[in-house]
C-alpha cells in the first residue's frame, strides 16, 4: 500500500479530482454489489443512467432490506460548466455472506 501511495503522489495525473470516479458504463454493473456488501457503499459519478436507475428499482424488490439514496454533490469550481454537477449513489447493503458447505 505504501509504495501505491507514494507512487500516486508522485504522479503528474490527478486521481479522481475533476471528473467522476465511477464511468456511466459501469454505474450499473456495481449497484448489485453494493446492494450484497455489508456496511454503506457508495459511489461518486455524472448523473445516474436510466440503466443505473433499473438496477436500482430490481435490487430493491429482489431485497428490500436494501436502501439506496442519490444526492447531488457541490459543484467544483474547475470543471466546465457543462459537467458541474455530480451524483453521490449510496447504498445501505443486506450484508449477505457465503454458504459454508462444511
């Protein structure tokens, strides 16, 4: 971890400072794995595609222990204007784990 680290801050490459962590195609894929992990997950992109907003609808009536909540994030102040604003998708999973088959 610590070399990883050094590295990054060595590096001339911003890591996810002016753009979403999370790319629009992979938004969706991710939604089922958060909805199965224990804890909170949560993931940073541009607004959530009708795709994202399905899996959303799916996993919550598969296992509606799960919530999951979209809020808008503060503009930064160094992207274009046409790219402001960002999405924060969280999700409360069921923290469901694997069969033992001991």
């Amino acid at each position: 971890y610590t070399t990883a680290s050094k590295q990054l801050q060595n590096s001339r490459m911003p890591v996810c400072t002016l753009l979403p962590c999370m790319h629009c195609r992979l938004q969706d894929q991710l939604v089922t794995f958060m909805a199965l992990a224990e804890g909170t997950s949560s993931m940073l992109c541009n607004k959530p595609t009708l795709h994202t907003q399905t899996a959303i609808a799916v996993v919550q009536q598969l296992l509606p222990q799960v919530h999951f909540s979209i809020s808008t994030q503060p503009a930064d102040a160094n992207r274009d204007a046409a790219s402001l604003q960002l999405y924060l998708i969280e999700c409360r999973g069921a923290g469901l784990r694997g069969v033992s088959y001991s």
